[in-house]
C-alpha cells in the first residue's frame, strides 16, 4: 500500500483524502478503498491485493472486484500485486479495471487521469518459476503432453509416460495452470494454450547438457543413413542416439538440406558409432557433428521419422533449430507450420 501511496502523492492532480482497508461489501472484504480527488473530482479507488500476478489471480481478483463494485461513475477498481504477469495485465485492461505492481507496472484510468507505465525485466523468482518448468526433468512432462496436447492426461498416466514422479508432475501441472496454458478437467489435465507455451520455451531455452565432437565421415547419403538405422534403437524403446536440429527437421518439415549431420548421443553407444561410420577426429572439415549427452530426456522424447530411423522430436527439433539463428528459425517456424500436432 505504501507503494501505491506514494505513487498518487507524485501525480500532481491526484491527492488521498484517506484509505479504508478490508471494507465488508457483500458477501466478502474488500481489500482497500482509496478516496482520492482528481483534480475537482471525487473518487473511490476499490484495490483487491494479491500474493502473485498470474492470469489466474488477476482473473480471480477481476471477478471480486466485479462483484464488490457498485457500478457508480466515481468508482474505479484495481488489481494489486507484487508482481503482475503481462497476461494478467492484458486481462485487467480487456476489462477496464486498473493495475499496480511493485515492479514499475501501472496503468490507472479515472476521469481524467490516464497514467501508465511498463517495465521490462522480471522478478528474480518469476525468472525462476518460469525456467524450472523447462529443466529437463520437468520438460519430460511438458514433452509427453505437447505429444497430444487436445487430450486430458491423469498425473498418473503423466508420470509413467514421462518417467517421472507424481510430485514432478504436480509441480509442473501447477505451473501451467497458473498461467492458463493447461486445465484441470474431470478427466485430467489438457494443454489449452500450446502456442504459448513453446513461445515462452522458445525464449527460456538451454540445450541439453551434452559435449560437443566434430568427425568426419567418408559415408554420405542412404549409405551413412543405412547405417545410422542399424544403431539408433536396438530393442525400439530406448534410443541410443538419435538426429537432431537441421538434420531431424530433413525428416519431420524439410525445408534446407546440410551436409552435416547433427546426432544426439549416449556415451556408451559411442564407441559403436565411431566404428560403423568410421569416424575420424575433425577439428576442420567436419561432416558429423555429435552431441554427447549428460542427461536422457532428449533420447526418451525421440520419434521414429521412418522405420528404425530416430529423430528428436517435433519440439526439441524446433527448439534447437529456432536456438540457431536466422537461418534455423526460419526453418524452426516451417516446422512449427507443418509438424505439429495441433492447428495453427
């Protein structure tokens, strides 16, 4: 509140005659009333606060204030919170009502008073929320419901498939709720914005943890490809390696052909590779590039482009690709347009 205060003390028309807090209205509290003056005229400022600025709080505090409000001229209402989402404040401007944060994030409409500000950074915990729903582990869950994002999941089914446990599960399950790219149904969970998503994905994305070796190969073309079937998974459920970036959106949305081949790759199965395409250390010149992974989840989330030929995903495919400069997100958005599982 004092936040707030201090902000209508340094507007030169405003002035607060007082602030009344948790006023009974109805069936509940309101939280705050600010009585202001703009310029000559009266107003009542109805402030409902809240502990975070997720869509689904700001929505939430819309409908009480909607409730609490009498509908008079001289009444404007307000979502309050220490941080507050741009969703959530595209929410309360789609809807007329003000907002505030302890950020720098304002907008306030009365009579003749517009003020409005906006910043770009994000609260350190915000940045935190949002990339953990990304590190690997949890990725798993976002993977397995991007799969078949129109179909509610159980958290059980989720954790089997993902390979992960049921609180892993929950984590994730609350972080897209509160931001409404999932719902809860009778039936399970359901991805209900997708887009959005892999957008903010896209923007928060780390490579897999992996160690990056340059070869170069004699073999090219179906000769290196009917190799690379005869290695990638042997009992068709645990790849062992698998293509990626440019070279696994050749089979998902061709859209530029390389002549470098980019794997995915368990240590262990290494050895192997190296063996059945003859592989030659390359610091220069090299034609296969492989990614030696620390962490399973890329390999667990590969598909088969065609028989006994593994490639990433659609997802990871375009995460990688959009993560490779221009070149790659035009390729990554062709991808986006042509392989994925839901409409555009």
């Amino acid at each position: 509140m004092n936040a707030l205060t201090d902000l209508f003390e340094r507007i030169p028309i405003t002035w607060i005659e007082g602030v009344r807090t948790h006023v009974p209205r109805g069936d509940s509290d309101i939280d705050a009333i600010y009585d202001l003056r703009v310029g000559e005229q009266p107003f009542h400022l109805i402030c409902e606060f809240k502990t975070n600025g997720h869509l689904v709080s700001a929505k939430k505090a819309i409908d009480q204030l909607k409730r609490s409000s009498r509908g008079a001229k001289n009444e404007a209402l307000m979502f309050v919170a220490p941080y507050i989402s741009e969703p959530a404040r595209a929410a309360c401007t789609d809807v007329g009502v003000n907002y505030f944060d302890l950020y720098g994030n304002f907008r306030i409409f009365m009579g003749n008073l517009f003020v409005e500000a906006s910043v770009a950074d994000k609260p350190a915990v915000e940045k935190r929320d949002l990339r953990s729903l990304f590190k690997p582990k949890s990725s798993r869950v976002l993977r397995w419901l991007l799969r078949h994002p129109d179909t509610p999941m159980r958290l059980k089914e989720i954790a089997e498939g993902a390979h992960v446990s049921l609180g892993q599960v929950h984590n994730v399950k609350e972080g897209l709720l509160a931001r409404e790219w999932a719902q809860a149904t009778p039936d399970g969970v359901v991805l209900t914005d997708p887009d959005n998503l892999v957008d903010a994905w896209r923007q928060e994305y780390e490579a897999p943890p992996h160690k990056t070796r340059f070869y170069y190969t004699i073999l090219h073309g179906d000769a290196l490809v009917d190799k690379l079937k005869g290695l990638m998974a042997p009992d068709k459920r645990e790849p062992v390696l698998a293509l990626g970036s440019f070279s696994a959106a050749n089979w998902l949305a061709p859209y530029g052909r390389t002549e470098t081949t980019i794997l995915y790759v368990w240590p262990d199965a290494l050895p192997t590779l190296e063996g059945a395409l003859g592989l030659e250390p390359s610091a220069k010149g090299a034609n296969v590039v492989v990614r030696l992974l620390d962490e399973e989840t890329v390999l667990r989330d590969a598909v088969e482009a065609v028989e006994d030929l593994m490639v990433t995903s659609p997802i990871q495919t375009y995460l990688d690709l959009y993560a490779a400069g221009d070149r790659g997100r035009e390729a990554a958005e062709f991808l986006r347009h042509n392989g994925f599982g839901w409409p555009r």
